[in-house]
C-alpha cells in the first residue's frame, strides 16, 4: 500500500516504487507465460523445436533456459524487431 506522499519528491519517489512493482510483475506474468506454453508444447510433442523454424533447439540452450520456445538465432531476430 502506497502512504500519501507530503511533496513532490515523495510522490515522485512514490510512482517510481509503483512503477517498479509493476514492471516486475510484469516480467513473472510473462515468464509464467512462457512456461505453461512450454509445457503445451511438452504435451503437443513439440518440444525442444523452435516455434519459428521448427528446427532443433540446442540442448545446451536448454538446460539452461528449459522454457525457451525459439533456437538461439530466432531469438536474437526477435529481439533485435522488438527494439526497433
């Protein structure tokens, strides 16, 4: 619960504390996301392929990151359209 700020700085400080909360909800939200579609894709017989080139996801890429739904190369595109 946020307590009534006294000036601006406190409700600067305020905004930012809930903006904050927010964007790490944000992120397990879509984490969580992730990882319930991986387990479709467990189900679907579909895992360990990559969702835009259905070729073999590395083991290694994996182990590390168990939910990935994309090989490493098809990642890196979409995160290189998300930034723009």
């Amino acid at each position: 619960m946020i307590q009534m700020a006294k000036d601006g700085g406190d409700r600067g400080l305020a905004e930012l504390r809930e903006s904050t909360i927010f964007s790490l909800i944000k992120l397990k939200v879509e984490e969580i996301e992730t990882i319930e579609e991986g387990l479709q894709r467990i189900e679907a017989g579909k895992y360990g392929r990559c969702r835009d080139c259905s070729r073999w996801i590395r083991h290694a890429r994996l182990q590390a990151q168990p939910y990935a739904i994309r090989c490493r190369a098809c990642q890196e595109k979409r995160e290189k359209i998300e930034q723009i």
